[in-house]
C-alpha cells in the first residue's frame, strides 16, 4: 500500500523573524490568520501529528488540525543558544558556530547534534511517520530537512542546504525504499488555490 506523508512547517514567530533560536513564542496573530484560512488536504481518516512546541501547536490548531503529539518530532535542541539571536551567538562563539554548522556531530551548546535530530526523526519515520495511507504532522523545519535528506540519502552534511519557509508544506508519496518529493508547496486559502 502507498503512504502519503504531509509534512506542514509552523507559522512565523516573533523569533523566527528576528532569526533567534526558538524560545517558545506563539505565532503571529497575522501568520495565525493566514493559517486559519490555508487549505490543508486531509483525509478524515488519517493520521495528524503535531511537534510539542508552542509554534507547532499553534499552527496546528489555526489549521483546523486535532492532532497528537509526538516527543520525537521535537526541534533540535540548542542547550544554552536558546532564544539568543544567531547573530549574538556567531560574536560571542564563532568556533562554536563554525563547527556546529559544519559537523553534524558537533553540539557546541550542549544541545542536541544536528546527527542526533536526525537519528531521531528517522526512527520516527521508519516506525510511525511512513506507515501506510495519509499522515498530516506540523513540525519544526529541521524536522522537514531531517526527512528530506532521508528519503533522498543525502549526507548529513547536506542538512543546512534545505530551506523550508513558514507554513509550507513537503509532501512524500511511496513506500519504503521509494518515495517521491514535492517540497516547498505553500499552503494557501481556498479562493488562491489554482488547482495546481
């Protein structure tokens, strides 16, 4: 049987915007508006995940979305960088930073390795993320690259090379072993849809 997995990247934050690590704000009202009139496709039986964080919650419940939660879809967790700005922490640390972002195995901030994300995420993949017929889950973005470059066997290397926008949508199609990709689809209100 065919699984189809949809996986929908949160809304803007506050801290997003501002390009600081994730510290638990709510979306925007504007981004919670554009979420509340996007078109999710979902089947009445499938299955809904959401990521624990406030931003995914958040987004979840703007689309309309009952879905449940699942520790192993968690943001990469960056110990003590959390919440400061990316710029402050690249002054402050510009080893740190260099290597956090060149070796997925490095953990600089006493977090979680980008290599340890996404052991995780495969693992959530293989056993509940890809079983068969439709899977809706709103996760952080690392969430989405960690998936990505997975199914395309890509290196880990290759992990900060995939951008994924607020409230996109990455949808993968097959089974195990074989699946096809349509990244970056942005989630839009019925009346923008073009039938696309």
């Amino acid at each position: 049987m065919t699984s189809r997995v949809t996986l929908i990247s949160p809304a803007i934050t506050p801290s997003l915007r501002r390009a600081r690590f994730d510290d638990g704000d709510s979306i925007e009202d504007s981004a919670a508006v554009r979420a509340g009139s996007a078109a999710v496709p979902l089947a009445a039986s499938g299955r809904v995940y959401v990521s624990p964080s406030v931003r995914c919650r958040e987004t979840a419940s703007a689309l309309g979305l009952d879905a449940s939660e699942q520790p192993e879809l968690s943001g990469l967790d960056v110990g003590r960088w959390r919440g400061r700005a990316l710029e402050e922490v690249g002054a402050d640390e510009p080893d740190a930073v260099a290597r956090w972002l060149a070796d997925p195995g490095a953990a600089p901030h006493g977090g979680e390795s980008v290599r340890e994300l996404c052991a995780r995420v495969v693992r959530w993949w293989e056993t509940t993320g890809a079983a068969d017929g439709r899977t809706v889950a709103v996760v952080e973005p690392e969430v989405v690259r960690a998936v990505v470059g997975h199914v395309l066997g890509a290196p880990e290397a290759a992990f900060w090379r995939v951008d994924v926008p607020p409230l996109t949508a990455t949808e993968f199609t097959g089974r195990a072993g074989r699946w096809n990709l349509r990244v970056g689809h942005v989630l839009s209100s019925p009346q923008d849809d073009t039938g696309r």
